[in-house]
C-alpha cells in the first residue's frame, strides 16, 4: 500500500495526516496528529444490503486511558468498560457531520472506528478525529460527497470588544464565552454544536462564517492527500421511481394518498396499517406487473413531494401549523410524590419525563479519562415517554 503524508498550520499547531502505514487490511485508514494529539481512523465496508431503505454506518470513538498515560484508578477492575458519555457524544458528532453526504441510496455496511492513542492536554481530540474521519472517507472508495472540515472557535471578550480564537488550545478556551463547532464543506455548513454565555447573535453568525472560511484550507490540505493515495469511488445508480407506478397512483388511487396524509394532519398515532393495506390494494390488481418494494417506495415518494408543494407553494405543513408556528409547549411540575423534583415537558406530542434527586457533595462522581480526572457532581439523564 502506498504510502502518502500532508501537513498544514492550525493555530500554530502542525496537523499531519498519513496513509498507508497502518492498519493496511481496512478499506481506508489514516493515522492523524495534531500537536502530540493522535488518532487512527479505519474504515471497514461490508456487503450491499438490499433487505433495507437507509444507511447501515456505525462510528464508533475508542478513548482508553493510555492515550494520556494513565492506568485505570480501581483496585480490581483495570480493564476499561463501556464508552464513556464524552466517547458517545463526540462519536455523535463526527457522525451528524458525515452521514448527510452519502447517497441515499448506497446501502453498504460501514464501520469507521476512531481510536485515541496519544491525547497532549493541548489540542481537542475530537477536532482531529473529526478532519481525520473525513480525510478517511474521502480517500475511500466509497461514495461520498466530502470532504468536510471541522473545526472550534472560541471567542473572548475584553472591555467590551471581542476576539475569535480559530481551534482554540484547552487552555484557550476556559477564558472563552463561546464553544462554537462547526463542519462544512466548501459550499455549506453541514453541523453546528454550540455552548456559550450569553453572546450577541451577530457574534455567532460571523464566527460561523469565520470557520466556514477557514474550513475550506483544510479541505484543500485533505484534497491533496487524495491526489497522492486516493481510490476510486464506487459508482452508485440513481435511485429513481417507477413512473408508471407515479402516474398510476396519482390517476387511480388520490384518494389513498390524500387519507394517509390527512392522517398526519390530524395527529393519529399511525401504526403503517393505513400504507400497508393501500400497497396491498395496488398490488392485488397489479401483482404481475409491480413488486412490493417498487410500490412503497413510490408511495412514499409521493407523500413526500405533496407535503414539500404544501409548505412551498401553499404554507402549509402536514399538521396545517403556518411555517412559523411551534408546536404548544405545556410543562406539568410536581407529577411524582416522592421525588426531589418532577416534571413533564410535552411538545407536540413528544413528553419527556424530567426527575431531580439532591445528594451530599461526597456522592459526586469521579470520572477518569485520558485528559485527567475530575469529579461530576451535576447528572441528567432523561425518559422520552413518547415521540412523534
């Protein structure tokens, strides 16, 4: 396998990314450093599968405590368990900057496991995990319409006046009102994760477009990568609707269609019987002429495009709400009696069942990661007792 290697300048820091060094069975992988900051992203493709209608991607982020030259705290156990919530979450991130730009089509199996070797205190993990994954793809032969870059801005005020910090250091940042992440490509902002204090909405509009901007260098530093080691892409079809079966429907079976959206609109709880029984309806007619598959994806294509010309042509959205009217927003405190603190938030629909429990400081929790250890003495978790 070929061996191929570019760096590029972030705030002072050398970002490196290599190819073809290591892990040489997986489809693609690459070995990326920022700073001592260091991750290995392999991508591993499996069989097409045709029994399903959406993207089968597993990204996982390992964090093990070596990376920071520490070994587990416990007397018995050494041996580390379950992802940690941060691991999630930032498995989390790189995914919702990835999974927009795959075809809609391309059902293959993929894996992209993002391991954390060497964290220097320094330089964020999950910035160079995130610009390494889309290196990773891109040099891949799998389709995909990147790359992408990710990076965080930080912005500290000072006597009334503001200063951006592009890929701010760890230190950096706890002077800073602002945690803005942000991946694009070259054209568009595909994710935006923010904290902040209160801040002026013009501050987070120009610190978007100050990381859209720098964005694109990296996507030039990551696109001469793939002109030393980068694959061939796959072809993928066009994923394209039986016009046969669109003219039909809308000619002989409106009143189907109009049913199962007007079932929408009025809030009923549907279980896919209504579509079932509409697909078997087509097809006890037409059963030597269409395949199941072929009819549910064109009926559904269908309710699509007439819910997109209501809310474009028409204003209107599926549940008749104008297109800038929330859902009601209803709260019921006090709901448990034996509880801290209780409450139901429902939207819609959806509820969510919020508990508060009060403990002694000595009950906070020491978590253990490769940056340190630190003690978490404020913990939500919540139920989702029902989603619409």
């Amino acid at each position: 396998m070929k061996i191929a290697e570019e760096s590029i300048i972030i705030n002072e820091q050398k970002l490196t990314l290599q190819t073809g060094k290591l892990a040489q069975a997986a489809t693609t992988s690459v070995f990326g450093r920022l700073g001592d900051t260091c991750v290995l992203v392999t991508i591993t493709t499996g069989e097409e599968r045709e029994d399903i209608d959406y993207l089968p991607l597993q990204v996982e982020y390992v964090e093990k405590l070596y990376a920071g030259g520490k070994i587990k705290g416990s007397r018995w156990v050494k041996r580390e368990g379950r992802p940690s919530d941060e691991a999630i979450l930032k498995a989390r991130l790189i995914d919702r900057s990835i999974r927009p730009l795959f075809p809609k089509n391309y059902h293959r199996e993929i894996q992209i496991i993002i391991t954390l070797l060497s964290v220097d205190g320094v330089n964020s993990p999950e910035i160079l995990a995130a610009i390494t994954t889309s290196a990773a793809l891109h040099l891949s032969p799998i389709p995909w319409q990147g790359p992408v870059a990710t990076l965080r801005l930080g912005y500290i005020q000072d006597n009334g006046k503001g200063t951006f910090l592009i890929n701010p250091t760890e230190d950096e940042q706890t002077y800073s009102v602002l945690d803005l992440i942000v991946s694009s490509t070259k054209e568009k902002v595909v994710m935006i994760e923010a904290k902040a204090e209160e801040i002026e909405e013009t501050v987070m509009n120009e610190g978007i477009k100050k990381i859209k901007e720098f964005n694109k260098k990296i996507i030039d530093f990551i696109e001469k990568l793939r002109e030393k080691a980068g694959k061939i892409k796959e072809v993928v079809k066009e994923d394209e609707v039986d016009e046969k079966i669109v003219q039909l429907i809308k000619k002989d079976y409106q009143k189907n269609l109009d049913k199962i959206i007007l079932k929408k609109a009025e809030k009923k709880f549907d279980n896919g019987e209504e579509l079932k029984l509409f697909v078997d309806e087509i097809l006890e007619k037409y059963q030597n002429e269409f395949d199941k598959k072929k009819v549910l994806k064109t009926i559904n294509y269908l309710i699509r495009e007439r819910i997109r010309d209501n809310i474009w042509k028409l204003k209107k959205r599926v549940d008749n709400r104008k297109i800038d009217q929330v859902r009601d927003i209803k709260v019921k405190i006090s709901v448990l009696p034996r509880t801290h603190g209780s409450a139901i938030f429902q939207r819609g629909d959806t509820q969510v069942l919020s508990i508060a429990t009060l403990g002694a400081p000595s009950l906070e929790q020491l978590i253990e990661s490769p940056e340190g250890e630190e003690a978490k003495r404020y913990i939500h978790h919540y139920n989702c007792l029902l989603y619409t």
